[in-house]
C-alpha cells in the first residue's frame, strides 16, 4: 500500500467519525436514552462488561433469533443454537467473520481448492456450510469475506436445519443480524490504531425523526497489515445505513442499504510437500505442511490482487393485525463481486534442486465471480389457543433467484523472476526463501465465462404447542423445488457445456420439550436436511446441473440426506442473567455419489459425526461475564468410494477416518470482569485439536494424511472508563504469539494465522 493511500485512509478514519461527533452534538445533554421502550441511564450505558442489552433493574435481556421461524424461545427450542452479541464483537475487537465465529466451538474455517477458495468457508459439525450464511433471514450466496461492523448479533444452529433454511449442507446455518432504527438518539464512535500499522474508525449513528420515525448509519474504514505475514495487507471501506417509519406502530417498514469495497493481497499461505515432492526430500513437518517460518510469503505485489465488493438492499413491511397475528414480508436484491488473482505455492508443479537449492514455479489461481440475488420471504405468524393447546406458530413462503458468472483470468507472464534451467522461462522462487517483491510484467485478460441461474421456491410450517405448563412440541415442515441451469467448463476443454436440474424435497423437525421448572427446559429432537447436488461441496452454487459419473453420467442425482438427532438441556440462572446448555447429538449425512465398482457408482456415500456440546453466555455476578463453551466431535467417513485392484472393488482404505476440518475437541472462552468501577480486564482462550485437511472423506490416511495441528489462542482484553461518556479499550490478540495453522485444504496449501498484534480504542458515546 502505498504512504499516500495510507495517508488518505488515514484522513478518511478520522474525518468520517468528526463527521459522527458533529452530528451528535445536539445529544451531549442526554442522560437519558430510550431503547425498545426500555430507559437506560448513561450510568447503565457505560457498563462494558455486560453482554446483552440492559433493562432499567441492570439484568441482561433474554436475546432472542431474529427470525420468526422460532416460534419458541431459545429455551424452549429443541434446538442448539448460538447467538453471538454485539457486545462480544465490540470487545473482541473482531472484523470478521472468522474473527466472531471462534467464539462459537464446535465451527471451523476451511481454506478452499475449487468453489469459492478466497470466501468464507465454515464448517459445522463436519459440513462445508459455505452456501448456509444468511442475513437477516436470507441466503447470502454471493463468495466474499464478510464484514461484521454493521451486526447487532449473529445466529448459529447446528444440526441439519432446512425447516429454517431450506437446501443446505446439513451441519446447520449462520445468520448474521443487522442493526436496524430505534425511536431513540443515539450515536457512538470508535477510533482504533495498533500495531503493524492498523487503523480502524466506525461511526453508528442513530436519530429519531419523529414519534414513528428513525434513521440509523454506520460507516466503517479500515487499513492494515496482517500480522506475521509478510506482505500481507487490506483496506476495507463500509456504509450501511437503515430508515424505518411507522415504528411501534400496527404497520412500519423499514428499508436498509450495505455497501462494503475490500481490497487486500490474498494469501494462500504455505505450500504441501505433496504437490512439491512426494517422495519426502522436501523438509515438512509431521503434518505434512512444508517446514518453513510461517512469516513466509509465496506471492506478488506486482501481480496478485483481491477485491470484494457488497451492495444489497432490503426492504422489510410488517402488519400487526392484532397482538397474536402478524404479517411480515422482506424483499432484497444484492449484488456481490469477488475478484482476484493470486499465487497458488502449492500448484507450480514438482520442485527441482538446482544445486543445494530447491526451486518452484509459482501456480496460479485466479477468479472473476459477479452474482446477483433477488429473495422474497413472506410470514404470518402469532399464537392462538384452541382445544387447551396453546399454538405459537409461523407460516411461510420463500422465493429466490441467483445469478452467477464465474470466469477465470488468462495470465501471460512476459518477464518476472528467473527459473534455472532445470526448471525453464519466468516466476520461479526459491522454495524456502520466496521474495514477494520479485518482478512481474505481463497480461490479465479475462477468460470464458460461465454461468449458472437458481431458482428456488419453499414453503414452510412451525409450530410450538404447549400442554400445560410443562411439557412442549416443537414440529416444522418445509417443501421445497430447486431449480439451477447454466454452464460448465470441463478441466482441459475450450467451451463450456450447458447443464440443468431440478430437485423436489421434503424436511421436517420435531421436538419435545420438558419443563421442570419456568427457567429450565430438557428436550429431545430429530431434523432433516436435504443438499442439492449442485450446492453439495458448500461453496456457493455450482453449475454442473446435478449430473453423476460413470454409469450416473447424464442422470440427476438425488440430493443428499442429512439427519439429526439431539437430546439435551437449558437453564437460565441468577435471575435469567447467566444461560447454560448442553446437548449430544449425531448427525449423519448418506446419498453421497461414490465409486462402487469398476466404473460403477452410487449414491451411497455416508459420514456421521457424534459429539457433545456445551454453552455458556451472560453473567456470573454483575461484574463478571463468560461467553463461549466446548465441543466434542467424534467424526467418520463411514462409507467412500472404493479402489479398483487388479479388477475387483476395494472398500476405502479411509473408512473409519475422521472427517475433515472436524476437530475432536474445541473450546472457547471470553469473559470480563470488572475489577474497578472503572476498570474491566479478561479475554479469550481458544483451544482446537488436530483437523485433518482434504476437501472430502477422511483425512488421508498414512503418510498422505495433512492435517492442521491443534492450538492453544490467548487474547487479552481491558477497557477504562475515562469519562460518563468516553473509554479506552486494548486488545491483545493471540498475546503469546502462538504460531498455528487455521485452515488447510489438504490439497495444496495450509494458512498461518496472524501473529500478535495489540489495538488501542477509544469508544465515544454521545
């Protein structure tokens, strides 16, 4: 980056949150805020420790899903399901959705090979769930690296969940809720600088025009470098802004525009040994992950790029027709671009050894991904009482279209770093001593474009009935038609071939739910979740039409299945303060395309993941809050595709494999306690056993198995309050500067994660 973009940035941080203090001026005098009703004193907005909005006893108010497909409350849900507050991704310092999600166990990032490789890769409970993002209850499906600045909370299920969701990978889904208007004033600033020349600004301003009438904005601009990666660096620029009217009113609408321009140096980490040399001369670890200072960078500045680019706007009208029946209706069209060109290290072909030097041609990965979305999702719902059953119930309509074109970029290199001759023409490296500022000329012209269009349709149902007081059913229905046409580009073919498919299928849920008490639930349940085939590797939605392989070639293939099943429990303690839970469940996804037989192949690929999983959010005393929990996750590939020997099918030799990116163990822990009246210290511990790599099936197996090897994170974290209105806030992330690797792919590449760094804030509220 160069000093006078630096400088500019620079200048933007701090022009934009004056513009924010300005603006908030006429607030200065208030001591007093109004929120959903609730008075809040400024004594009460200054408390850092807590999690969850305050109500005027000083407890923490129950967070709830924005959705109205919970026709329960989370402790009534036989579900497990996360929710992530605003107050846990101001004190983390996240800016990510990596960054939020490692408060959440039990969920991995992925780095990817095909797809989508340079866009947020989840995996939950074993499955890529890269297509399962939502915000505010719609499917984002556009490849980016999301942005967090503009979220109230987010929402995680775990478990097969397409009652909610619709098609989906099966490990469950992730919804991000954004800040919506409130009839109250109020604006608060952040400025924030740190180390490896990182500087942040947000402004989140809200006023209220009139009695049924507000205006919300966030801006958001950032710069910096990553830590303990060397060339690595990003600018990211953000304006969401929301106008609601007829607010706490019968009828209201609200319309919000996000906006979000990223533009970083990709980074696809550090090399394998089995794409530079497999016969193990090239130095790896036991992990198989060359063995190199995790510092080292195998790209160019003069060549490689990433740029995203978010804008979508949603506009949602709400009717009450009466204190139990509602009509909701949320229309949004978006629009993404992921666009980039990078080094793959781990993608140049064998490495040569010239001398006492090896050396690698640098690979290549590029994409040019636009995609357009248009959603509407209509819902009724409310409650009513008949026969003694008591019904709180939603029903519901989904459509959606996507538009993706996807094209890859020719490159021509016409000079650059030199190769030896054993290796011959340009942009070679040193294995063990890459220079990021080699030299680079040549020419970027974009390639043949494919596409794909999907359209889908779904129609639900949920319902909670009570019987008395304690016992509860919990039951969802969901049909929906998938639809996707468009085009492919076989590896080594000149055009592209048409392809299309279509997909009817059928999911439900039912839960039962006990009540010992008003404030603890146990329950047991069961989901189903169906995956399209052209969705099935979760990295947004292809365009192969479905079609199988071998003797499958030219039918559709069923869509995967993925079933639930989960008992557990939930208590909320200390005066609904402090929420606890726990469940075990397994989770089982068949109809998987393998290779049976000599050119023989059937849907009958299975994985199963069993595990536990424990919760905790809120506060222990008025003063100390805890947010995070533990997973344990026994996964297993129990059926893939065969070997062929000498004529004869031969059962997988990775049956019995762990799963990929699926940790066996994984716990997180963030709290804060205030020592002073003044003063709050904590932070994180973030623990995550060995993952295995590979894009499918088990781990490997024997000396070809990569995997990732566990870690232990520490982050630190203090806030002071200078004033009624001002505080100071430092972040120390990973403060021992551990060295680990966040995600492989277990094909080409595995990605360090940032070394230490340290952010000083200072948080305004006006």
């Amino acid at each position: 980056m160069s000093e006078s973009r630096a400088a500019v940035l620079r200048s933007l941080l701090f022009a934009s949150s004056a513009a924010g203090m300005l603006v908030a001026a006429p607030a200065l005098a208030a001591d007093v805020t109004s929120e959903g009703g609730v008075i809040i004193t400024a004594d009460q907005q200054q408390q850092p420790a807590n999690l969850g909005t305050i109500d005027v006893n000083g407890q923490l108010k129950k967070r709830q899903p924005e959705s109205p497909e919970f026709v329960a409350p989370l402790l009534d849900t036989p579900r497990s399901v996360t929710i992530i507050p605003e107050q846990v991704i101001t004190q983390t310092a996240a800016t990510s959705l990596e960054d939020l999600l490692r408060n959440s166990p039990g969920i991995t990032f992925g780095a990817g090979e095909g797809g989508q490789p340079l866009a947020d890769r989840p995996f939950i409970r074993g499955q890529s769930s890269g297509n399962n993002i939502f915000v505010d209850g719609v499917r984002d499906a556009g490849g980016q690296q999301r942005e967090v600045f503009d979220l109230e909370q987010v929402e995680v299920i775990k478990g097969a969940d397409s009652v909610y969701s619709g098609r989906g990978s099966g490990g469950g889904s992730i919804n991000l809720s954004s800040k919506q208007p409130r009839l109250a004033d109020a604006v608060s600033a952040s400025l924030g600088a740190g180390t490896d020349s990182y500087y942040r600004a947000t402004v989140d301003g809200n006023w209220r025009l009139n009695d049924t009438s507000a205006f919300r904005l966030n801006l958001m601009a950032t710069e910096g470098d990553v830590p303990g990666r060397d060339a690595v660096d990003f600018e990211k620029y953000g304006l969401a802004m929301a106008l609601g009217v007829g607010l706490g009113t019968d009828t209201s609408a609200t319309i919000n525009y996000y906006h979000l321009t990223a533009d970083s140096m990709p980074d696809y980490g550090i090399p394998l040994d089995r794409k530079l040399d497999n016969n193990w001369a090239i130095k790896t670890t036991d992990s198989r992950i060359l063995n190199v200072p995790y510092d080292t960078f195998y790209g160019l500045k003069a060549r490689d790029y990433m740029r995203n680019e978010v804008d979508s706007v949603t506009v949602k009208l709400e009717h009450k027709f009466s204190d139990t029946l509602t009509l909701r209706n949320l229309t949004r069209y978006s629009e993404t671009l992921n666009d980039y060109v990078l080094t793959n290290p781990g993608d140049g072909g064998t490495a040569v050894l010239v001398g006492d030097t090896w050396w690698m041609k640098r690979g290549l990965k590029s994409r040019w991904n636009p995609a357009e979305t248009f959603a509407n999702v209509t819902d009724l719902y409310g409650s009513f009482t008949t026969g003694g059953l008591k019904h709180d119930f939603d029903l519901g309509v989904e459509y959606s279209r996507e538009i993706n074109r996807n094209a890859s970029y020719n490159i021509t290199t016409t000079s650059g770093s030199a190769c030896p001759t054993a290796v011959g023409g340009f942009d070679c490296t040193p294995v063990y001593d890459p220079n990021p500022n080699d030299p680079w000329t040549g020419s970027i012209a974009r390639g043949a474009e494919t596409h794909s269009n999907t359209t889908s349709w779904g129609v639900y149902g949920a319902d909670s009935i009570a019987f008395g007081p304690k016992w509860l059913l919990n039951l969802g229905l969901r049909y929906d038609r998938y639809e996707t046409e468009g085009t492919s580009i076989a590896r080594g073919a000149a055009t592209p071939t048409f392809h299309e498919g279509e997909w009817d299928f059928v999911n439900y849920q039912v839960g039962l739910v006990y009540k010992p008490t008003s404030n603890t639930s146990v329950y047991a349940s069961y989901a189903t979740s169906s995956t399209p085939p052209t969705v099935s590797g979760g990295d947004q939605n292809g365009a192969s039409g479905g079609e199988g392989s071998g003797n499958l070639s030219g039918q559709l293939l069923d869509p995967e299945d993925t079933e639930n099943y989960e008992i557990g429990a939930k208590a909320e303690l200390f005066g609904q303060r402090l929420t606890l839970s726990g469940a075990l469940f397994q989770t089982t996804r068949k109809n998987a395309q393998v290779l049976v037989d000599t050119d023989r192949y059937a849907q009958v690929g299975e994985v199963k993941v069993e595990g536990l999983e424990l919760g905790f959010s809120g506060s222990v005393t008025p003063a100390w809050t805890v947010f995070g929990g533990y997973t344990y996750m026994d996964s297993e590939l129990v059926r893939g595709a065969v070997t062929i020997v000498n004529g004869a099918p031969v059962p997988s030799a990775f049956e019995g494999d762990p799963l990929a990116n699926t940790p066996k163990n994984s716990f997180s822990l963030f709290t804060t306690y205030r020592v002073l009246p003044k003063l709050s210290l904590g932070g994180g511990v973030y623990y995550v056993d060995d993952r295995f790599g590979g894009n499918q099936g088990g781990a490997g197996g024997g000396t070809a198995a990569v995997y990732a090897p566990s870690y232990t994170r520490l982050d630190l974290f203090a806030s002071y309050d200078v004033t009624d209105r001002a505080s100071l806030q430092l972040n120390v992330k990973n403060a021992t500067d551990e060295e680990y690797i966040m995600r492989t792919n277990g094909v080409h590449h595995a990605d360090p994660a940032p070394g230490r760094q340290a952010i000083l804030a200072l948080n305004l509220r006006f």
